[in-house]
C-alpha cells in the first residue's frame, strides 16, 4: 500500500454502474450530499454514504479539499526528476516520508523517480534539494522544474 491508502499493483477495481455514477457526481462537486447524490444515481442516503465508505476505504477514491497552495502561501513549486543508483523503490519510501512532498512516483525515462513539492519561497526549495532530498543514499542527481504558473489542475477524468 501507498501512503494514500492505494495498492501499489496496477490492477483496476470493477466497479457497478451505479459506484461509477457516484464517483462521478462527487468528481463534479465533492460537496454535494448524499441525498443528493442519491437522488441523481436512484439510490437512498444511507446506501450512498456505505458505498462511498467502501469506495474510500479501498482506496478507489479520496474526497479531499483541493487548494491553491499559492493563495495559501507556498509560493514556490517545483517538480524534481532524481536519478539513482540504488533501488527505485527504496528512494521513493524515503520521499513520501517528506512532508514537503506531495507526490511521488517512479518513472521510466531519464529520470527514475519524480517528486513533486510545494515550499513557501525559493530558499526553503534550495534547504529541501541540499539537505533532505540529495543526501538520500543512492541519488545521483537531481533536476528541478519549478512551475512559473499552473494552467490547468483537473481531477474529474471520471470511470471506465
């Protein structure tokens, strides 16, 4: 399992037609309530409220407060290609325990593994890179891509 409660393995969960319907109107308003979630997949409250319990306890989704990190300050956002020498695995488990970083995924390409972090200004980006990412054991080197601007963060690519 991941630090989000997601199995590692890349087998899809079958999902009914209806958890599919529920997952996408909470995609379109994660604030809607279950009444009315209920009403748009012909389903009462209660049986919504357990299907979402199961759909959130198998790691199938998460309802969460998406923010704009610079509205709130963290004005510097960067995603860092590492490359090593060790075990991809190994690096990435070291990663997710940073709170700096909030996604972490390994790769093919020239980079092994991607983190992306959000820091309030460019010093605590440079302290990050020096002093907890690059003395990891095994990293060889880093690249930085700090965002100049986000154009377009979505999360509503619905269900298959």
């Amino acid at each position: 399992m991941t630090n989000n409660g997601r199995s590692s393995q890349s087998r899809p969960v079958q999902l009914d037609e209806v958890s599919k319907a529920i997952i996408e109107q909470l995609q379109a308003d994660g604030r809607r309530s279950y009444a009315d979630v209920g009403k748009a997949v012909g389903l009462s409250e209660a049986a919504v409220r357990q299907r979402v319990q199961r759909l959130t306890e198998s790691g199938v989704m998460q309802i969460v407060a998406v923010t704009d990190p610079m509205q709130l300050g963290f004005t510097t956002q960067a995603m860092i290609g590492i490359r090593t020498a060790g075990d991809t695995r190994v690096l990435a488990a070291r990663l997710a325990e940073i709170p700096e970083i909030d996604y972490v995924v390994l790769t093919a390409g020239s980079f092994d593994v991607m983190a992306e972090v959000v820091c309030e200004n460019d010093d605590e980006l440079l302290e990050l890179l020096n002093t907890r990412i690059r003395v990891i054991e095994g990293v060889q080197s880093t690249e930085t891509f700090v965002y100049l601007k986000l154009q377009k963060q979505f999360y509503n690519w619905g269900t298959r």
